[in-house]
C-alpha cells in the first residue's frame, strides 16, 4: 500500500480551535499538507470542515493553535495576506461575479494576488481550462453552474498559488462536471501545486486524494492514506455515521 510522501511540510495545522461567539466548534484540529500532496478532509456536515478552512485562510479569527505555512507562521496574518503567501482559497458555495466577464474574474484573481504579468497569466490558464478560454468575452452569469466552479478554481490558480484550497466544489454540479472539476485538481496536483480539498463525495474524493483526514464534531479522528481509508471501518462509522446499535462511536 502506498505510504504518504516524505516531502517536507507545506501547511502544519496545530491545535486550531474556533468559536461562534461562545460556541466552540473546532477543537484542537491538527492536520499538514506536505509539498505537492492533495490531502481531501472528510467528515459529515456541520463537523467544521469550512470552518477549519476559513480560520486557516484568515477569513475569522482562531480563538487558539497555529499556522504555519510554507516556513512562515501566519497564525496570525491577514487574509490578504495569506493569499499573497501563496494559499488560495475557492470559498463553498462561492460563485464568481456574474455581471463581469469571464475574463475579468480572471484578471481579478491576479489583483488579489498582486502580481504583474497578467496576459501571460491569462494565457497559461486558457491553455488549462479550454472551457474557459472559450467563453472569454462572454458575462459569467452565461456560463453553466459547472462552468462558473471551474472558472472559481481558474480564478483560484491564477495567481500562481503553492495550496489550492477547495470546499466542496462538488456542490449542486452534475457528476460529469464534479470529475472535470476533480480531475482538474489532479492535473494542476501533478504539476506541483498542494491541494486541501473538502469534499462530501467520499468515492470520489478517495480516488483523486493522496491522503485523508476524517473530521468528526471538531476533531481530527483519523488520518491515512486514501489507500487505507477507502473502505475502513472507521471511514464508514464516522462519514456514515453507521454506529451498531447500542455501540458507541470507536474511541481514541
Ligand atoms: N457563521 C456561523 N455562526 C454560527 N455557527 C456556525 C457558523 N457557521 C457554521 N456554524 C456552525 O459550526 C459548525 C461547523 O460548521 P461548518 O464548519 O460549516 O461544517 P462543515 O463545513 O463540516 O459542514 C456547525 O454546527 C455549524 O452550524
Ligand atoms: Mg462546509
């Protein structure tokens, strides 16, 4: 069975916790995302997948833990910040501003990362994303669901990031589009960049992923290699939720 990568760390994620005013919602979350790795974080709806992601990005305030990205300690950086640092985030949900043209968010995910050379920019990612390059001059409100959460994720690469962060890009897409979007995130994985997916298509995800971490109520309750999780036991307790009866949920 395939064992994780010895590449050096990109993103250590130590005893994170966030709040909602007085909720705690994550609880010591540890998790790393080695050089060139794509790690999938798995876990039921609600286990504070997004809020894990959006705390580490900057996006709310941790209430404890530590980050450090790509030897730096950004624990405490702003979002712009972090986004220059070379971590890109595509939000859950997030759709791309539908009154511009496709090739405008483009140019916005450049801005963002405050870097020069925009037209070559753009031409590298039409030449990833022909689908893209196509529709170009077009108002992105023309583009499909599926096509405007591939533009999201061309607007998240374009700025040359280290880690692409994706929460569940599989939202409300076709299952056509869902593996473009997956196998998109394989290819730009191939080619050097680290990717943090979060994902409620566990087969799927399992498939594209190189390692995994099972989140349950804010809490790290198992890492592996997708290899290990596909089909373990504890994948099924945790994701599914398929307790026997009268057994309580497998400990430490
Ligand atoms: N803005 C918010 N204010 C208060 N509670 C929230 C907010 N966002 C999420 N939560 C709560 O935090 C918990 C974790 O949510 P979330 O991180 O979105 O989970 P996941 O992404 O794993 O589905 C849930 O109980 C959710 O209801
Ligand atoms: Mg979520």
């Amino acid at each position: 069975m395939a064992e994780r990568t010895a590449a050096q760390p990109l993103l250590t994620v130590s005893d994170l916790e966030v709040a909602y005013g007085k909720a705690v919602v994550v609880h010591g979350v540890g998790f790393e995302v080695r050089q060139g790795e794509f790690v999938v974080l798995l876990g039921r709806n609600g286990a504070g997948k997004s809020t894990t992601l959006h705390a580490v990005s900057g996006l709310i305030p941790k209430r404890a833990g530590r980050v450090i990205f790509d030897g730096h300690d950004i624990t405490r950086a702003t979002a712009r910040d972090i986004v220059q640092a070379g971590l890109a985030q595509v939000l859950q949900g997030h759709r791309i501003f539908t009154s511009l043209t496709v090739e405008d968010n483009l140019l916005l995910g450049t801005y963002v990362a405050r870097q020069g050379d925009e037209r070559q920019r753009l031409e590298e990612i039409y030449a990833l994303f022909p689908e893209v390059a196509e529709r170009r001059r077009e108002l992105a409100s023309r583009l499909s669901g599926g096509q405007q959460q591939i533009l999201a994720v061309a607007q998240g690469v374009i700025g040359r990031p280290k880690l692409l962060v994706l929460d569940e890009p599989s939202t409300g897409l076709a299952p056509l589009i869902i593996d473009r979007i997956l196998e998109v995130a394989s290819s730009l994985c191939k080619s050097g960049l680290a990717i943090l997916l979060v994902e409620q298509l566990v087969d799927k995800a399992l498939r594209h992923a190189h390692y995994g971490y099972l989140i349950e109520t804010g809490r790290v309750a198992a890492g592996a290699t997708t290899g290990e999780l596909a089909g373990s036991a504890i994948l099924e307790q945790i994701y599914l939720g398929h307790h026997a009866p009268g057994e309580a949920a497998a400990g430490g």
